[in-house]
C-alpha cells in the first residue's frame, strides 16, 4: 500500500510559472493548504474529477487567487468597527 500523505502536502513546483502544475505545486505557490485549493477549484467548478490527478492551467491559478483576494476584502468589510474608548 502506498503513503497517500504526500498528496496532502504542498510541493515546490520545479517552474512555478509553467502553464500547468498540480494541486500540491498551486498550494506552495498560494501558501495554503491542498485541501483549501481543492475547494475553491470545486466552488469556481474547475479541476478535474475524483480519483484523477487535477492539474491547475495559469488561468485557473489566476481565478484562484482572485477569489481568494475578493474573499479577503469581504472578510475585512463585514468585521465591526473597533470600538471607540469614550473619554469623559
């Protein structure tokens, strides 16, 4: 039986600007998890199928990290304001 871990695992990508790396190589470049590239490829409904090896084109990489940027600035709009002191 084979260590099924190293598909978990982010891998530096030989040519981090080749038109296609995997899963593992995307989630070195965008310093996440694989788990977290997997989801937001299913959620912009691109990527391979189960029990294939998916392969991420620059284009893809490039949504990936759009959303992932638009996601952040929601995050930062939606906290509360920091609460004022008040002063008497």
């Amino acid at each position: 039986m084979t260590d099924k871990s190293i598909y978990r695992q982010p891998a530096r990508p030989e040519d981090p600007d080749a038109e296609y790396l995997t899963v593992q190589e995307t989630a070195w470049i965008m310093r996440c998890s694989v788990n977290t590239i997997r989801r937001r490829l299913l959620a912009l409904k691109r990527g391979g199928t189960l029990g294939r090896r998916i392969l991420v084109s620059r284009a893809d990489r490039q949504a990936l990290y759009a959303a992932a940027v638009s996601n952040r600035r929601q995050q930062v709009l939606k906290r509360p304001p920091e609460a004022t002191p008040v002063h008497p």
